[in-house]
C-alpha cells in the first residue's frame, strides 16, 4: 500500500493526534490496516477489494459491501455487522453474505427486499436520512445517488445510502456509489471519508475533488476507483485548499498479482 501526505498533514495530525500518522504508516507497513484512535481504542480499516472494506472498532467488527466469497475474509476478524449500501452486484453478494457469519445486517430497503426470509429475521432497512445504532455505533444514512442526467439511471434518487459512523468521539463516512450530493456536501465534522471515482456510475476525480472542498475531511480514501487518476485526485485535492489528507490504499490486490 501507498500512502501519499500531499494535503493537510497539519490538520490530520490535530484530528487524531501527534502520533498517530506514524503510527498509521507502521500498521499498513506490516498488512495491518489503516489505524485511527477513537475514545476506548482504535478504529482500523482493511481495503479488501475495489468497494470491499472491513472496519474494526472498539464495540465490534463492520463488514462493508462484501463480495468475493467468504474466501476474501479469511484473514480477517470476523464481523459483529455488515453493512450494505445498495443492490449492485460490486456491493450485494448474497452467495457472499450467506457464507459469512450470521450477524446483524443492515441495508438499504431495495436491498432488505431481495433477501431471503431468513436473513431478513436479522436485518433492518435504513432510509435515507435514517439514524440508527448498532454495537454501539450510532449509524446515519446519507443518501447516495447519480446528479448527472446521463448517469441517473445507475443510482437513482432516494435508494441508496452511504453511511457515517459515529465511533467513539469520531465520524467516518462511507459515500457509496454517488456523485456529490447536497447532503454530501452538507456533510460536518468528518474524520475520514471514503469517496468513488469511476464512470459512468460514479464521480470523476475532479467531481470528487470538488466534493472534498466542500465537506473539508481530515483525510480522504478514493476508493471504487478502478480505471481512475488516482494521482491527479491526489492532487486536486492539494490544489483544492480544503487541508484533507489524501490515503491511497490498495483496493485491487489481485491486480497487482
């Protein structure tokens, strides 16, 4: 994994303190994530694969969007949570989920439709616009979906969510397929950010970079960027003035095979 301080080492160094961006250079150095501190711990992020993540917190293990087989998780801590934000095949695997553990699910509600009556004894529907709680996170769902008249059809109005997590004194949001939205870039006080940049589904970099001016993140991930400039991303970012700190994680590891 790569890691590029282009942007705002200032500001990120004061959102999670002195030593914690050496200390997230040492995790990612031995394949242990990306380690941010919260009240009670740490929060650590593992990129699994393109829109893939999972997310270790004090109150329990999140799994966001799986796909790949429970094969992917193998080496990873097994979840408390998963966390779907919408139905496209890149981010539901039911094949994916009923190979996991059998845990709390939560979805947006076109995808609490498909699941099978089983599963849904153990998952609930969040809205846009919905608050919720989970092992002890409190959950908001943000709405995510295309702004361009060209792309609408990908991810239309009102079904599908991004998410910010409120763990432990800080906000992590996770955008999900979106362009910028209003409430994107309404958004306050994030701590770290995981935006898209692809088309035609999602934003382009400049689109994402634009999004980072707004809502001014500690640090931002691209992710869901297969085919994208990451670099330039990178440096719009820079460019941009908003101070966010800019990781750039492996998201593509069979990729680099």
């Amino acid at each position: 994994m790569q890691i590029t301080r282009r942007a705002g080492l200032s500001l990120a160094a004061a959102a999670f303190g002195i030593a914690a961006l050496p200390r997230l250079v040492a995790a990612q150095d031995v394949g242990q994530g990306f380690r941010y501190p919260v009240e009670d711990g740490d929060v650590v992020f593992h990129p699994v694969d393109h829109a893939s993540m999972v997310i270790e917190t004090p109150g329990g293990v999140i799994y966001v969007d799986p796909v790949g087989g429970a094969k992917a998780y193998a080496n990873l801590p097994e979840p408390a949570l998963i966390l779907i934000t919408h139905e496209h095949g890149d981010h539901f695997d039911l094949p994916t989920l009923e190979a996991l553990p059998s845990v709390r699910l939560i979805t947006n509600p076109a995808v609490h439709d498909k699941l099978p009556a089983a599963m849904k004894e153990r998952a609930s529907a969040m809205a846009n616009g919905d608050i919720s709680e989970a092992i002890g996170i409190q959950i908001e769902a943000i709405p995510a979906h295309n702004t361009t008249e060209d792309r609408m059809q990908y991810h239309p109005v009102g079904r599908d969510n991004g998410y910010v997590l409120n763990v432990g004194g800080k906000r992590f949001y996770i955008a999900g397929d979106t362009e910028p939205t209003p409430e994107m870039r309404a958004l306050t006080d994030i701590d770290v950010a995981f935006l898209p940049m692809n088309l035609p589904y999602t934003m382009t970099v400049q689109q994402a970079a634009e999004a980072v001016a707004a809502f001014a993140p500690a640090v931002v991930f691209p992710y869901h960027h297969r085919g994208s400039d990451i670099q330039e991303f990178a440096q719009l970012v820079l460019d941009g003035g908003s101070g966010a700190e800019v990781v750039i994680a492996d998201w593509y590891p069979d990729d680099a095979a």
